[in-house]
C-alpha cells in the first residue's frame, strides 16, 4: 500500500498514523511525500498537481510490475505441476 501526502505536518502526521495502523493490521505500507502540493499559489498548486501524477503513476508501474511477476510463477507452477 502506498499513501500520499501533501508537504505539511498535518499531511505528514495523517500519513504516518495510517501507516501505523494499517502496519498493525499486517498491511506493508510506504508513505510518499507529495513537494508543493499547495494552494499558496495557481502555479505552485501546478506544480504539485503534476508530482501527484508522477508519484501516483510510479505507484501503479511497480504494482503491475509485482502482478506480472506473480502470474507469471502461478503460469509456470500450473504447467509444470
């Protein structure tokens, strides 16, 4: 599981207390700090926004990567076995 936050204390802490809790539950969890997620300004906030993007398209490129992996073993065991 991965959770995003924004570039505040307040971001950081909600981050950290979910991961703790989710890590309690037996949940791997990675915290990913989102820079100028903002509204201070129109261009900050765009700049934030497009981070965001990246980070959360970054997330989902390794979770399909570990997909594939998987499946691949599942192929390999159900046609050897």
């Amino acid at each position: 599981m991965v959770l995003v936050h924004s570039q505040t204390p307040d971001g950081r802490f909600c981050a950290e207390w979910l991961q703790a809790y989710a890590e309690r539950k037996g949940l791997h969890v990675e915290i990913r700090q989102v820079n100028e997620l903002s509204d201070a300004d129109a261009e900050t906030f765009n700049r934030g926004l497009s981070r965001l993007v990246r980070v959360l398209a970054e997330a989902i490129r390794v979770t399909l990567a570990i997909i594939q992996r998987y499946l691949r073993l599942l192929t390999s065991a159900a046609t050897t076995g």
